[in-house]
C-alpha cells in the first residue's frame, strides 16, 4: 500500500472531558478507533498503549458500548523525569449502535496493545411473506 | 561552552538549553501541584512522532513512547555514544473486501526520530523491549556518567 510510507506525525492524546465526576483520581484519554463494518458483523479497532488484558474492560447493554481500559503506572519509583511528552492514563469510549448485537458472540482481543472487537450482528429472521386472502 | 565552563556551570548535552529550562519548569509545577493540590499541564513538545519520555536512575536512561500496533521487526534501534536513534513504520492490515469504514482515526507510516541524551551512555548494553504497545529502551550510563559515592574519610 502506498499510502502506509507517507511519515506519521505527531498527534496530542485526546483527554476526555468526563460528564459525571469521576470517583477516582487520574487522567482520562479517548483511544483513536478504526470502525468498519462487513456483511456479518461490526469490528472496532481501538489503540490502548500500555494495557493489560485483564485491565480491559467491555459493557454492552441498552445498545451502548463502553470501553474502559486501565492503564498502570510502569514507571520505577526511583526514576526521575527529564523529558516528558505524553501522559497515560484510563482509556474511556462509548459508542452507541445501532445494529442489533449478539451478545454471546462477541469476541475480543488484545495485540501489542491494539484491541479488535468483534461485534457479530443477529441474523435477522428471515422476512415473512403475508399472503392477503381473498374470500 | 566556554563560558560554561569559565563560569563552573556544567555542560548541557542537549541541543537546546530549551529542554534543560522545561524540566525546570515541570519541576517548579510539580512544587505548586504539591502546595495547592491542582494539576498543571506542563507537557513538552517536540513535534516529532513518536512521543516519548525520558526518565533516568542512577544506572539507567529509560526512553519510553506509545507505539500500538507496531511490530518489532518493524521497528530499528541505534545507539551512539550519546544518541539513540528509534526508527520504524505502523503497519495497518488493510480490512477484508466489502467491509465499510465508519470511523478511521488510526493512522500508519513511517517514523523517525533521534534522542539526545544528557550523557554519555554505554552503547554496546542499550535493551530495548515492546510489550502491549510500549517501547521501552533501557540505555545504561557510561561508567564515566555515573554519580559516584564519596566516602568522607
């Protein structure tokens, strides 16, 4: 692909204005996504640095989906600052769909700090066809 | 570098005295946030991808920058005797055929970027590792660069 030489430039981590306070200290980030959809199923393609997988975690409920990936400290304590660029912090998202989800079905995982999920939409029962009698 | 050393004030091995007057200044914030319990914004920034931060211990420099997605053989790391240069690419599989795209924030290409240290380092020893994401090279100060204890006899 052509396009992947272009260089990459520099992009500040979006921190998240939260509309509710927030119950615990620390800094809040809005991960970049790619979101595309096939035939089958929506995948959400989402770049958490730094996250564990049992720091993951994913809620579905009343079409709304959040993302919430904590990030811990990987710093030693005896270290000391001379140059610093970026902050870390939880990652926080919700997304509204507007597809219907099959819960059960769905499927994610974490790769060199990159998360896929994978959002298998319902088979949609196949459409009744409604004969109007005539008498 | 005369006057530096006319005047007992020790060398900066950066390029810009710049760098040197914002760890001051991130220091100075770090006071106020301790005296008044609010936080300060006070990241640097260099306009160069990727971002990084520099920490140091007695022992050690360590370079950290966020790098999801990036593959280590992608990824190219040199030292000299007070440089680490870090260069690689993102790579993003493209999506399989009739998918369509509702959001696209992630982006690939190329990078690039070369880390002066305030030191000497000791080159041959540089590790560098990539896990969830995060690169992080741990870059050990030259034998001659670290602080020594004086025993007061």
């Amino acid at each position: 692909m052509a396009e992947t030489t272009k260089a990459l430039k520099i992009k500040d981590k979006q921190e998240l204005a939260p509309s509710a306070e927030q119950t615990r200290e620390g800094l809040v980030f809005t991960p970049d996504v790619d979101i595309f959809e096939t035939e089958k199923e929506i995948v959400l393609l989402a770049d958490v640095p730094g996250v564990k997988p049992e720091n993951v975690n994913i809620d579905l409920r009343d079409n709304i989906l959040t993302l919430s990936c904590e990030v811990e400290p990987f710093e030693n304590a005896e270290e000391e600052d001379i140059l610093i660029e970026y902050e870390t912090g939880t990652f926080y998202r919700q997304f509204t769909l507007s597809e219907v989800i099959d819960q059960s079905r769905i499927d994610a995982k974490l790769k060199d700090g990159v998360l896929r999920l994978t959002l298998p939409k319902v088979e949609e029962a196949t459409p009744r066809k409604i004969t109007v009698k005539t008498e | 570098m005369i006057y530096g050393r006319m005047y007992g004030l020790p060398r900066w091995r950066f390029k810009s005295p710049f760098e040197e007057l914002d760890r001051m200044r991130r220091q100075m914030d770090q006071l106020f946030e301790d005296l008044s319990g609010t936080r300060l914004r006070t990241l640097t920034r260099s306009g160069v991808f990727p971002a990084i931060n520099l920490t140091e211990d007695k022992n050690n420099f360590y370079i950290r920058a966020e790098l999801p997605g990036v593959q280590s053989e992608d990824l190219d790391i040199e030292a000299t005797a007070t440089a680490v240069a870090i260069t690689g690419e993102r790579k993003i599989p493209a999506a399989e055929e009739g998918a369509r795209y509702h959001r696209r924030e992630r982006e690939a290409g190329r990078f690039s970027r070369i880390i002066n240290l305030p030191s000497e380092i000791n080159a041959d020893q540089v590790k560098a590792s990539l896990s969830n994401g995060i690169l992080t090279v741990v870059v050990p100060k030259a034998e001659k660069a670290k602080p020594r204890q004086i025993t007061v006899k």
